[in-house]
C-alpha cells in the first residue's frame, strides 16, 4: 500500500517535471530570439506548473531539494575558477564594499520604515532582510555574461561573501529583536564551526583534495575523479550548513579547495553539465512560489 502511494507520488512529481521541462524548452526558444535572458524563461516555466498557475506541481518540497543542489552547484563552479590568492585580492571588496553596502541599507530602509510609523525593531528586521540578496540569482546573470572575472563581477562577488557571513550575527540579532534570547547558534559553536572549517579547507586544499585528483587521474577513471569532486563540494556545504553558516558558502570554499589542485578545469568539464541541470530547477522553483494575486 506504501509502495503504490510512493509510485504514484513519484509518478506525479515526474509527469510536472516533464511539464517544466516541454515548457521551459518552448519559452527558451521564444525567449532567446528577442535576447531575454534564459532566468526569465525558468522562472515563468515555475510560475505555470506551481499552484498559481496550471497547478501541475504541488509538491514544492521535491522541487526544492533540486533547487539547493543548483544552488551548491552554482556557487561551486564559481570557487573553481577563483584561487586563494585571488580571494585574498578581493579583500577590500568583502570587508569594505560588503560592509558598506550592508550597513547603508539596513540605516537607509530602517529610516524609511519609521517614518512610515514602524517602530525600531521591526524595521531594523526589515532593513537587514533587505540588505541582503541573492547569490545564485546574481552569479547566475553574470556567469552567462561571462562577466565573474571582470573588475564588478569580483566586486559583486565579494559583496555577496560577505553577505552570506554577516547573515549569521543578523540570525543572532533576530530573537533580541523579537524580545527573546532563545537562539539555536550560540556563539561559541560559531567560532567553534568557523575554525574547524578553516582547517578542513586549508588541509583539504593543502594535502587532501590534490593527492585524491592526482591518483584519480594516475588511474584513468573518470567516475573515482567525478566523486572525488563531488564529494569534496558537498561534505563542505554539509559542515557549513550544520555550523550555522550557508550551503552556497560551503560549496564556494569547496571549489575554492580544487582550485587550487592542477586538475580544476577537469574539474570544471565534470560538473558543468549538473551545474546547469540544477541551477534551473532552482529558477524554476523561485517561480513556483509567485503568486499573481498577492
């Protein structure tokens, strides 16, 4: 009885992925000639099938496993083509420009909410929500520009680091602001968290990661080089996660870890297909989500 409950969950779920996918292709053909970017047809193709629209997905939660993964992804591939080094050249981006443009709209939104009569708490909350935005959407545009290495895609990046760190203070913050001091991260398990992944990522990327590549590539087989990387991206995004801190900056540390192996390209070539694959599932499930009436 489970059994054909579970089949015909399943059956349904892939019968709406097949939907996406006819619909996707159409609106991406559509789309392409009159140069609209490959986001938008993703996000309609979500808007259509989710329970907005025709209805055809109900199960969100299914949709959203695949959305995280295009997520991890992304943001994998984008710590590939990024070195240590590189990172470090982009100090002043993280520290200077994401503090600066984090902290000027929490002040910025915060005054505008209580001049409306919101009062201190609430808008603060709201001015940190809007501070924030989304790195899978905006690494996404600018990795089909080809424009991650230009001089505002390092800026961008570095902002965007930055952002997924300062979330972590923020979700402290959010009980005081509530009136309560019930919070599930303490600060000791956060610095906890933070040096054993500092030490995961400088041994991986110093001892570990490397010697697997190399015996991987000594021996020819493709699917013990495919694993070793995949792997690698996702154990890292599941320390970040358990510390407190997000998958997408686990998986960027990850790529950063092969990045700094002779084999990243190869790398690079593996997981490009699974990248794309994923990323726009996690569109699509953005647009699920719009509701037309609200």
């Amino acid at each position: 009885m489970i059994g054909q409950f579970m089949e015909g969950q399943f059956a349904t779920l892939f019968t709406g992925i097949v939907v996406v996918f006819i619909i996707a292709v159409l609106l991406l053909i559509i789309l392409y000639r009159v140069k609209i970017p490959s986001v938008v047809a993703f996000l309609i193709a979500g808007f259509l099938v989710g329970p907005s629209g025709l209805g055809l997905i109900t199960n969100e939660e299914s949709i959203s496993f695949f959305a995280e993964l295009g997520v991890i992804f992304l943001l994998f591939t984008i710590g590939l083509e990024f070195s240590v080094s590189r990172i470090l050249k982009s100090r002043r981006y993280v520290l200077i420009g994401g503090l600066v443009q984090v902290l000027s709209t929490i002040l910025i939104w915060t005054s505008l909410m209580q001049i409306t009569g919101m009062d201190l708490a609430h808008a603060f909350f709201w001015g940190m929500l809007i501070s924030l935005s989304s790195t899978a959407i905006v690494m996404k545009v600018l990795a089909d520009r080809m424009e991650v290495d230009s001089p505002h895609g390092r800026a961008t990046l570095g902002i965007l680091i930055f952002q997924d760190l300062i979330v972590i203070p923020m979700v402290m913050i959010t009980p005081v602001l509530a009136g309560t001091t019930d919070t599930d991260i303490s600060l000791v398990r956060l610095l906890i968290g933070s040096f054993v992944i500092i030490a995961v990522v400088y041994i991986s990327a110093r001892y570990v990661v490397p010697a697997l590549l190399l015996h991987a590539a000594r021996l020819k087989n493709r699917e013990m080089f495919l694993f070793i990387v995949m792997g690698t991206c996702l154990i890292v995004a599941y320390l970040t996660s358990e510390f407190g801190l997000s998958m997408a900056l686990g998986a960027f540390l990850a790529g950063i870890i092969i990045s700094e192996s002779e084999y990243s390209t190869h790398a690079m070539s593996s997981i490009l297909p699974f990248r794309d694959l994923f990323t726009s599932f996690f569109f699509i499930s953005i647009g699920m989500i719009f509701n037309l009436q609200f």
